[in-house]
C-alpha cells in the first residue's frame, strides 16, 4: 500500500467532528474527477449535503466518480456537469442556477514538465480558470470558497508553480472586497495520485525497470489522498477569509529511499532485479520543495497539521496586472515567464532554456 513508503504514522482527522459546515450545503467541486476532487467528492457525499455538484472536464473521471457515489449514496442528490472552468459564461451559468454555498476549487493543469512546454496553457487554465470560479463564487454568493494549492507555489521555479502562486493572489484579493470566505490550502504531492511518482514507479518495475529518478538528492513531502483531503476538510471548518493554511507534511521523503523501499516491497532486490537510473532534473524542477514564504509567517490551528500563513500585501493594481496577463496569455508568441515573473517577484526561472509552444506551425 502507498502508505507503507511514507515512513511515518497516517494522519488521523475525525471528520464526524468537523464536517457539520458542509451538512444540508449545496456543494460544488470543480475538478471533482480528479484525484483530490474525486476524495473531497467521496467525505462530502458521506456527509449529508443538500446537493453535490461535480464539475470536470474530462468526462471519463467524471463518470467514474458519478457511478461511484450514485451506487454507495442511491439517495444523494448528485450532479455531474461537464464544463471547462476557462469558460467564464458556462460557470456562471452554473451558479446561477445552483447557488452553491461552498465551492471547492480542485480543477487545474498541475504537471509541471508538460506546464513548463505549455506555459500560455498554465496560466489559461490555472489562473484565469480560477478567475472565473471565483468571480461567480463572489456574484453569487457563496459562502465559502476552498482553493486547492501545492507548496510549489512558494519561491516557484516552474509555471506551474508560479501560476498556482497567482491563484493565492487572487484568492486573497478577492477575500478583501467579497462577502465569500476565500482561502487556499497549500500541500505537497500526494502519494498515488494521478501522474505521481508511485503508479509511474510501480509500472516501471512490472517492466523489468529500470526506474528513472530525476536527481540522487531530490526529496519531496508526501501525504495519502485521504490525508490531504481530510486536513482540506479541516481547513474549510477553520476557514474565515484569507487564509493559506498550510499543512504539516511531515519529514520530507527522498526520492531514492523511496523507490528502493518499493522494489523492496515487491519482493524484489534494488540495483539486482531493478536498476536504478539517474536522468537528471527536468525543467523547473527543484531538488526540495519549500511548504511557506518568509514574509508569510505562522500562526497554529486547533489541529497542530494545519498552519496558517499570513496574507502577503498585493499591488492596489493587482487585477490591471491581471487583465495585461490575459492579453498576454492569449498571445502565443508573449514571453510569458516574463509577464508572470513581473506579477509574482519570487518567482526565478532559467531564461536561457527555451521551452514553450513549438514556433513551427503548420501553415495553410
């Protein structure tokens, strides 16, 4: 089980005693088939919600989800809707008709290799999806608002990161001029999820191996899925407008240590039966992730797991930065690391790696 390779004890949370805010709620989850939003689905159809509606674009996940909880939970009130948070007409569409009262925002491009080709996609996506999210979020009323963040957001060397860094920021503006409880929960990688390291590992050792490994160094914090989404739970209880909880992952784990206690577990010998291959960082990537910025600070929850990061002072033209970034992102030959960097000033890339759309375009 993923669990055996954490090196530590499973976190506990009593849900039973934390999940009355979402009981008799219209609840919608955006990405609610992915891996975090299938989970959050799963402890919120167990929780007696008025209405659970899942929105994702990726029909198969949603699917899957959907004939899940209708079997476990036949009196549920459930909908799955089909529909990309990058258009702002359709999920405003949605609120109108829905009114939910707490939005769980999981939707988002979170590979950071592909993210770092595709950087004008990061930012339609990640930032300008959660835009609109939240704008509806704000024009309708909802009460609370749970943004789903990664501690790549902090010091971000890769798009991803940074773009995950701006949707904090506009989490955090919005909370200022909303009636909403706008907050983000910010965690590490998640052991097992979709296109995390553990099924990648498992697949190459059922090969023969060897198993590739970025860097001999690298280490990353990790939680289980059911961790992860129980503490973003919690956090939602303790939401009350411009937080960035922070959660307690634990001792960083190293990558290497990691994928030889997996062959060990499948009966196997490191470096006998499966190699071992170093293949170098990818773009963006870093050898440690950091959980909060400096000039964050900390304060403690009820929950010693949970921590709660300061909200940073943001330009007072922060949304006309936003809008340029929208010209920007639309514009495919834009440089635009470089727009992004201007927004979020912890933000360092390589500027002498080239990555990015393909310039060669088939032509008519």
């Amino acid at each position: 089980e993923v669990q055996d390779l954490l090196g530590r004890d499973p976190v506990q949370v009593n849900l039973k005693e934390i999940m009355g805010y979402v009981k008799d709620k219209v609840v919608m989850v955006t990405g609610g088939g992915g891996s975090i939003g299938s989970e959050l689905c799963r402890q919120i159809a167990a929780s007696n919600p008025k209405q659970l509606i899942i929105v994702d674009i990726y029909e198969n996940n949603a699917y899957n989800i959907q004939l899940e909880l209708q079997h476990k939970y036949p009196n549920l009130n459930l909908e799955t809707m089909i529909a990309s948070v990058r258009d702002a007409v359709k999920i405003n569409d949605l609120f109108a008709y829905y009114h939910p009262d707490i939005v769980y925002h999981a939707a988002a491009h979170k590979h950071v290799p592909l993210m770092e080709d595709a950087p004008h996609e990061a930012i339609k996506n990640n930032v300008f999806g959660t835009y609109n999210v939240v704008k509806a979020s704000h024009t309708y009323g909802v009460k609370k608002f749970i943004l789903i963040s990664t501690d790549k957001a902090v010091n971000p060397t890769n798009i991803m990161g940074a773009s995950k860094r701006l949707c904090e920021m506009v989490v955090q503006s919005y909370n200022k001029i909303s009636k909403t409880e706008f907050v983000a929960v910010r965690f590490g990688n998640v052991l097992g999820s979709n296109g995390s390291v553990i099924p990648l590992f498992k697949k190459q050792i059922k090969e023969g191996g060897p198993i590739t490994i970025t860097h001999p160094d690298i280490i990353r914090y990790f939680m289980t899925i059911p961790e992860a989404v129980s503490l973003v739970l919690q956090a939602g209880a303790y939401a009350k407008g411009g937080e960035i909880f922070v959660l307690d992952m634990g001792k960083p784990v190293k990558i290497l240590d990691m994928a030889r206690n997996l062959i060990k577990l499948s009966g196997l010998e490191p470096d006998v039966d499966i190699k071992i291959e170093f293949i170098g960082l990818r773009p963006g990537e870093k050898l440690y992730e950091e959980m909060l910025m400096k000039e964050e600070g900390m304060k403690t929850t009820p929950n010693k797991m949970i921590h709660i990061g300061q909200p940073i002072q943001l330009p007072d033209d922060f949304f006309d930065q936003l809008e340029d970034l929208r010209q920007s992102a639309f514009d495919e030959d834009s440089d635009i690391r470089k727009d992004v960097q201007h927004m979020v000033d912890t933000y360092h890339y390589d500027e002498n790696t080239t990555h990015g759309i393909k310039k060669q375009r088939i032509k008519s």
